[in-house]
C-alpha cells in the first residue's frame, strides 16, 4: 500500500514473496501427516494453478487412516510409491491440465524443493524455474537438475 508521498510501503512483499506465502497457504489444505507441501505455478504474474499433498479426489485423507509409511517405519523420500497421496506439485500440474492451463515457460514455487518425481514432471510440463524453500535432500534430483535446464532457487521467507 503507498504511503501518503506516493512511494510504496517498506512492507510490501517482492513477487518471491507474495507467491511463496500463497504456496505456504496452499500447504495448509493438506491432509498428509507427515510433511504439509504447497506448490503454486506462476507465469507472467498470474497464478495459473495451485495444488498440496494428500489423496486424490475422493480417496480418504491421511489423517483419517493413517499412514503406511510411518506404521512400517519408512524414512522421509524412500518407497513413495506406498504413499496414498499425490505431491503439491502433482496436484498443481494435474489441475492445469484439468483445466486446459498450458504451463510451459512457467515458474512453479514449493514449500519444499521437488523429489526426482515431481522434477521429472516440472521438466516435461515445460516448467523453467522451480523456487522452494526448504529444502530436500535427494542426490537423484540434484544430478537432473546439473543436467536440465530447469533452474532451481531457493528461497527464504
């Protein structure tokens, strides 16, 4: 908002910011118990798309049945092919194509720097920049991404 002189407030979030607290809010829907995940995807200054991690539609939240992964003691990025839900940044590229939303040349922002998984998918939906926060070790996603042209910068808010 500006202040009386015309010039804009000090407290004025940058466009990082201002999209990365939507993804933040996003990553309050979840349903997962283990990690809350926002993704938000951004191209030209517009919000194209929005998703965060749980079950698909339908499907009985998390947090109602529990999760397999905590029960059989799986560490954070191992088997997640035994997990009910879909990633944040599944859902947002999975509601851009419900919608007919082309994302090539987008930015897509996560609370949480992408598995393998979710960076294949950025990579094939044409996404060109991924801004996360916090991040996630995963050496495969590490090595695809010296590989690709997709950018990664983190983000701290």
């Amino acid at each position: 908002m500006p202040i009386p002189d015309g010039s804009p407030s000090n407290d004025r979030p940058s466009l990082d910011e201002y999209f990365m607290r939507m993804a933040k809010l996003a990553a309050k829907r979840s349903t997962c118990t283990r990690r809350s995940v926002g993704a938000l995807i951004v191209k030209n200054k517009r919000v194209l798309a929005t998703g965060y991690n749980g079950p698909p539609k339908g499907i009985t939240h998390c947090e109602v049945v529990g999760c397999i992964r905590t029960q059989l003691g799986i560490p954070s990025g191992k088997r997640h092919e035994l997990c009910r839900g879909l990633h944040a940044e599944q859902n947002a590229i999975i509601q851009a194509s419900v919608f007919g939303v082309d994302v090539s040349g987008s930015t897509m922002y996560v609370t949480n720097k992408p598995c393998i998984f979710c960076a294949k998918m950025a990579l094939n939906a044409g996404i060109k920049e991924i801004v996360f926060e916090s991040d996630y070790n995963d050496a495969v996603t590490d090595e695809l991404i010296r590989e690709s042209d997709l950018v990664f910068r983190r983000l701290k808010v």
